[in-house]
C-alpha cells in the first residue's frame, strides 16, 4: 500500500469517527438512539452531502465495515449462548417462528407487487423479518418499563430471532448463488449448517474450556483479548472454507466462549472493538443513503414502514396469543416489535455484496429502519390504550374463549414419567447427532491428512486409503459403542417404576435398534470402496456385534469420562456460578456468585451482610474488576459487579444465588434523571425535627444525601457529612443526588 493511500485511509477513518463522536453526543443529548446517529453522521460523510468534506476513498471504508460485521456478530455470539436458547423455552421459539415467517411471506408478497424480483423479493422479506434487540431495550429503558410482565418474553424471542437471523443468511446466500429458490439445496443448506455447527461447538466445548482452565494463571487481559479475537478471525475462515459467511463464524466462536467462566471478562475487553468498528458499520450504512433515492421512492419507503408496524403487530400478537399468552401481554409484546435494525443492515450489506440486490433497496431499507426507530416509543405507549379498546369491541365470549386458552396452557400439567421419557429420547437424539458429527470430523480430518502430498506420494494412493479407513474405524469405535449403548441409567429406571409400576421396553429397544441399524450402515459405508454392498454389510453387522458385546467392558469407563469431561465444559459457566463441581469436603462447595444491582446487601459491609448468619456461607474472596482480594476482613463492602467467592452446602448456595443475583427494580410509572441538587429546608418540611434514618430519604424520596449545609457560629457555612444520627432543622440545605421531579415534595 502506498503511502497516499495510508493517508487517505487515516484522514477518512479520523473524519468518520470524528462525525460518529459528535452525533453520539448529539442523539444522547436528544435520548435518541445512538445507531441514529451513527447513520446521519455517515450520510455527512458521503458524497451524497455536499456541505462537507467526504470520504476519499469509499472501499476503506467497506473493508472496516466488514471487519465491524465481524466483531458485532461475535459480540452477539458472547452474549448468546445456546444454553440460554434451551432456557427460553418452546413457546419463544413458536413465537419468534410465526414472526419471522409471518414477515418474510407478507415481505415477499409487498416485493412482488412492487414489482422486484424473485431474489429481491425474498432478501426484502428477510430484512423485514427482524425486530431491532437495541432499540428495543434502549426505548423499554427509556420509558422504564424493563419490569413489565412481557419484557422477559419479548427477550426471549430475540434471542431466538438472532439465532434464525444467522440461519436466514447462509439460506439467503444460497438463494443469492442459485438465483433460485429450491426446497432441496435450501433443505441441504440447512442441513450442512446443522451439521458444521455441530461439530465446531463439539470440538470447541471438548478444546477452550480446558485450554482456558489449565493456562488460568498465564493468561492477561492483554492475552485474553489476543486469544479471543484470533479464534474469533480463525473460525470466521473455517466458515468461508466450509462455504459460509465470515460473520457466522464469528457468532458461532462467540456462542462457544459464551459457555466459559471467561465469557464475561471477554465480553468486557472485546466491547470497546466491537463499540469502534460497530461505529464504522453503521457510518457506512449511513454513507449509502441518497436522498435523491429517499425522495424518489418516498411511497415506497412510507409502504414499507406501515407493512413492518402493521406486520410486527399482528404476527407478534398472534405468535404471543398461540403460545397461551395473556391478551394484553401478546398486544404489548406485538407493539414492542414495532421495527427492523441491525440485522436488516447486515442482510442487506450480504445482498450488496453478493451483487443480487437493487442499488436502491439498501438506502431503502436505512430510510424504513429510522423512521421506525423513532415511532416504537410512540407504539409502546399506545399498547394499553389499545387493549383497553379492545376490551370494548370484542364480544364477551371471544374474551373469556382467549382467558380460558392462556389459562390452560399455562397451567397444563405434564405428568412427570412422560416428562422423563421427553428427557430420556431428546438425550439420545442428542448424542445421536453429537457422535455422529464427530465421527464425520474424524473422517474428515484423517482424509484431509492422508490428502497431503508428502504423505500420499509416501505410501501410494491405494495404501492410503486404505490406511484412511482402518484409522477411521479404530477412531470411531468408542462413538460407536456410546451411539449403541443401553440408553436409560439405572436413577431414570428406577423413577420409571416408581411412578408407574414398571418400565416399557418397546422405546429402549426401539432406539436401540435403530441405533444399530444407523451404525451398521456408517461401517458399511465405510468398507463399499474395497467390498460389495452385501459383504459389507455383512461386516458392518459383525463389527458392530464385537464393538457392542465383546469391548464394552474397555470401552465403557473411558467413554463415560470422556462424557463426563465434555458435560463439565459445556456446563462450565453454570457449574462456576453454583459450585456444582467444586466440592472441597462432603456437601461443601465454592461457588462464585455475581452481585447485582438489586442485591439487599450490595453496598454493605460484610459484617452488616452476615452472610454466614442469613445464608450459611462464607465468603473466602472478592474479585473487583480483576483484582482478587483473598480472605476480605469484615469492613469490605460489597458493591455491585463484585464476584464473590463462597463456600456452603448446595442448598445454602441456592438459597442465596437469587439473592445475590436480583436485578435492581425501577417504578414502571415514572421516568426522570438523577443529577446533583442543593435543597434548601424549610420550617413546613416534613422531615425538619427528623434524623436521616427516621426520613427515609432513599427509600421515600429516591435521594441520596451526600451533605448537609449548616450555618456555623460565626456564619460561614459548614459541611456536615451524613450520618444516620443527624437531625435536620429548618434552614439546613440538603445536598442529594436525586431525580427532581422526586424531591419537590421535600
């Protein structure tokens, strides 16, 4: 790269980052979102503004754009985490799923009567599809609603709806290649991608945990971050080589260290490179916006922003409303929903690249996502009002028909043996699909290293292969028996009989059968190339028999390690937190528990705590932003985002982990803005006479007091520090750091 070129790329990467700190400061002054920001301050940088210098060289900055993609989709992955999909439970996904395929069809439909193409049609569907997981919670804390009944559901169907966003656009780059739609290559897309990410989080469950674990005490935030980054970039090329986009690569790495015990160190160095490219992302979104294009297609841009509001409202009312959520719940949420963000850009920014989108669909879309941006507060507000409105125009019965649905499938009851049986077959579909992946990859890498010309040219051709499959099938042994092994333990037996007498045998030896039967055939696959199909059958039967009766007993420890190893990795963060794994002596555990805003004791002392007393632990260490303090003595105080190491009985941590974990509350019905106030008291105020623990001034008045003005003997003012024994008289003034609109009664 020549030295003007450097220049150009340094003098535009200071002039877009300069616009992008002077609209941040602008929209949170106007409590607007800062990706609004991000956008205007990239259409001053474009040539489309001509008042202003722009960018020299727009390819710079697509490549930082790029990088950011990267970055943004591994932040997500960290904050992610599979385990938290499985938390969410069926009903988000039902949910999300009607959403999404709701928005995409209606999408479709508004594209071909615009008169776009089969492929654009489908891409516009899919930007269309995504509801925005930052504005949302930017407008729900803005408007301080975080503790609604509905909020927990409307998250856990953006945390699904990301996960079919990362779906949606491998299946649309496919569509971009193909220029087609087929519901076979869509079918083995899907598939394809099922299996990769199956084996990258195997390999990486069994690999980074233990990696992080046994190099523990080398590893510095500077290397954290260094590691981190550098698997983020290598599986973001694994994905390109295995025919994926960089950006689900990046997501899948993030979802992998999101199960770790450093998921939330890393979560924290990586947030300033992910804030700085993230920056440049949505500034080059903002530099493709032509207000010629806005001007010109402004029906299209108004046709589209109604389709998404009236969309998003009816599919995620109804998604809520199948799912046996409560009437005013399902038309919050469906409010809620009310816009498109990140995810349109980024499936937009796939389409461009790919060359199959229009020129003006992108700006198109930037125009559709703010003007959305800005009504959702306005949407949120209104749910209420619309479904006390309801209330009044729907026929009675319709009302009590819906209570009655929401009512039973809330509280339908399961009976527990079904529940276990539900529990036993997903186990085996699980490892079913878990060693089946794994056996590929080891064929996969085997071939892949038998491939190399050193070794080929070595041993010959036929020789090689030859040694391929006799290395295979002694690698894939112990997965084979794990897939054929007896799939109930003898704790889920023995419920079994408990609650219903007896143990049916029919699904054992179904799923047993069936696991043989897919055994078989993998072995015989694997000898087709040196026998015919009736011999190797023949084999892959006598293989499997030997493999099942005659090494069980060399195989069954070793595997049930192995799965025990594999289990803890992917359990890793959660068995950190409960101590579940870390016994020290009998029912005694460590465990490390994270301290939230909401916790009764953050802010106290530790002999104030008494955690020992109240809670039957102790706490043997504290970590502070990465320094551990071993052993604390009584006068540490306990302040939110500490980490506290204890030790206690497995009841005693669970008692106390929603304790410590409680997510501090807001009143739902107010709004306002802490700043620093001097108030001065009057005769007339109700807490003259009083002392500062009889006032209550936080708990009343929200304010805490950081001083008290007297006037002095001589006159000259002095500065009483607060104790809970100072008495206040009029005349006092109160320094507090309070909402105003809170102290006036003061």
């Amino acid at each position: 790269m020549s030295e003007l070129e450097i220049h150009k790329l340094i003098s535009d990467l200071a002039l877009i980052l300069g616009l992008g700190a002077v609209a941040t400061i602008v929209f949170k002054k106007l409590k607007q979102p800062v990706v609004l920001g991000y956008i205007v301050a990239g259409f001053i940088a474009s040539p489309h503004f001509a008042f202003f210098s722009s960018v020299a060289n727009e390819s710079n900055i697509e490549f930082w754009a790029q990088i950011g993609i990267i970055v943004l989709l591994f932040s997500l992955g960290l904050e992610f985490s599979f385990k938290k999909l499985v938390n969410v439970g069926g009903s988000a996904i039902v949910t999300a799923g009607i959403i999404v395929l709701g928005m995409i069809g209606l999408g479709f439909m508004v594209g071909k009567l615009m008169g776009y193409d089969l492929v654009n049609s489908i891409f516009l569907g899919g930007m269309m599809s995504m509801s925005s997981t930052t504005i949302i919670i930017k407008a729900l804390t803005d408007l301080n609603m975080r503790q609604r009944r509905f909020v927990p559901m409307i998250f856990a169907v953006l945390v699904v709806e990301d996960l079919i966003a990362v779906v949606l656009m491998v299946v649309l780059s496919g569509v971009a290649v193909d220029k087609s739609v087929e519901g076979g290559k869509m079918i083995g897309s899907i598939i394809s991608l099922s299996f990769f990410l199956v084996m990258w989080f195997t390999v990486g469950i069994f690999l980074i945990p233990a990696i992080f674990k046994h190099y523990k005490r080398l590893i510095s935030d500077e290397m954290m971050l260094i590691i981190s980054m550098g698997l983020c970039f290598l599986m973001a090329i694994l994905s390109v080589e295995a025919g994926f986009s960089l950006a689900l690569g990046a997501f899948v790495m993030g979802s992998i260290l999101a199960g770790t015990v450093e998921a939330k160190r890393i979560e924290h160095l990586v947030s300033p490179i992910k804030d700085l490219f993230g920056a440049v992302f949505f500034i080059s979104v903002g530099m493709m916006v032509d207000p010629n294009i806005l001007v010109e297609h402004a029906g299209t841009i108004a046709l589209l922003s109604v389709v998404v509001i009236v969309g998003m409202i009816t599919f995620g009312t109804f998604g809520m409303l199948a799912t046996g959520q409560p009437l005013k719940n399902a038309i919050e949420s469906g409010f809620t929903l009310t816009q498109i963000g990140e995810f349109s850009f980024i499936i937009a920014s796939l389409g461009t690249g790919l060359g199959v989108l229009k020129p003006t669909t992108y700006p198109i879309i930037v125009a559709v996502s703010v003007i959305t941006t800005f009504t959702t507060p306005f949407f949120i507000k209104q749910a209420e009002p619309c479904y006390s409105g309801l209330l009044k125009v729907l026929p009675a019965r319709w009302i009590v028909a819906l209570s009655g649905y929401s009512d039973t499938a809330q509280k339908a009851e399961v009976p527990e043996s079904r529940e276990l049986w539900k529990k036993i077959i997903a186990r085996y579909l699980l490892r079913l699909t878990l060693y089946f992946a794994i056996m590929v990859t080891v064929a996969i890498v085997i071939d892949e290293v038998m491939e190399w010309g050193s070794v080929q040219s070595y041993l010959g051709e036929e020789n090689s292969e030859k040694i391929w499959t006799v290395l295979t099938i002694l690698c894939i042994i112990p997965f084979l028996w794990s897939i054929m092994r007896f799939p109930i333990g003898e704790n889920e037996r023995r419920r079994l009989v408990e609650l219903t007498g007896k143990v049916s045998y029919v699904p054992i030896v179904l799923m047993e059968t069936f696991s043989f039967i897919l055994c078989t055939g993998f072995m015989a696959l694997m000898l087709s190339d040196y026998y015919n199909s009736h011999t190797s059958l023949f084999m892959g039967i006598v293989i499997n028999l030997i493999i099942v009766f005659a090494l069980t007993p060399m195989l069954k420890k070793r595997m049930t390690r192995l799965e025990h190893f594999f289990i803890d990795n992917a359990n890793q963060r959660e068995n950190h937190r409960t101590g579940k794994n870390n016994t020290l002596v009998s029912d005694m555990h460590l465990a490390y528990i994270t301290v939230e805003p909401g916790c009764p004791f953050a802010g106290e002392q530790l002999r104030d705590a008494d955690l020992r007393r109240k809670y039957g632990v102790n706490v043997v260490n504290i970590e502070r932003r990465g320094t551990i303090y071993p052993v604390p003595k009584s006068d540490m105080r306990v302040f939110p985002g500490d980490v506290l190491g204890v030790i206690g009985t497995e009841k005693a941590i669970e008692r106390l982990l929603p304790i410590a974990e409680k997510e501090e509350k807001h009143d739902v019905h107010s709004a306002g803005e802490a700043k620093l106030l001097h108030i001065a008291i009057k005769d007339s105020s109700p807490i003259v006479g009083m002392n500062l623990k009889r006032a209550r001034l936080r708990e009343d008045y929200s304010a805490l007091l950081v001083a008290v003005q007297r006037d002095g003997e001589d006159g000259e003012p002095t500065y009483l520090s607060p104790t809970p024994d100072i008495t206040f008289i009029a005349g006092d003034v109160l320094w507090l750091v309070a909402d105003p609109a809170t102290v006036k009664k003061l």
